[in-house]
C-alpha cells in the first residue's frame, strides 16, 4: 500500500469514513475531522511510518507539518520518510 493510500487510509478511519471518500483535494474540515481527531491521526501517521512528525497541537499554524488538504499532508508524511531513510 502507497504512502498516499496509507495516510488516506488512517484520515479516514479519524472521520469515520470510507478510504475512498477522502480525496486529495479534502480539507480535514471538509471530513469533519477537529483538532482532537487532528492529533489522533498524527499519531496514527507516527505509528505507522516510525516517523516524528513536527506538528504542535497548540499552534499548528507554527508548524513545519502542512495540514492544509489530505495532499499536503500526504506530502509532509513522504517527506518526513525519505529524510528518515537518509540519516
């Protein structure tokens, strides 16, 4: 299973959706997901990939991690595994 289908996969499950119901484009407002099923999901993400993830709950506008749309976060998620993979 992808990344992008991975992390989809775990968003979904947050909004209590189906997989194929959460689309690129999506807002994590859009799938009715708050700050609480936010975090839940990071962790979910955490978990799964072994990765951290540079997000502050308190102040998610100060974050490196993009959580604008399902792509961005998507993208984050990639991002954070190939920089893992080279240290």
């Amino acid at each position: 299973m992808s990344v992008s289908d991975t992390t989809k996969r775990i968003i979904a499950e947050q909004a209590m959706l189906e997989p194929e119901d959460v689309t690129d484009e999506s807002t994590l407002e859009d799938l009715g997901i708050d700050s609480l099923g936010l975090v839940e999901s990071i962790f979910a993400i955490e978990e799964e990939f072994d990765i951290q993830v540079p997000f502050n709950a308190n102040a998610p506008e100060e974050s490196d991690f993009d959580v604008s749309s399902v792509a961005s976060i998507v993208a984050a998620v990639e991002g954070l595994i190939a920089a893992q993979k080279t240290t």
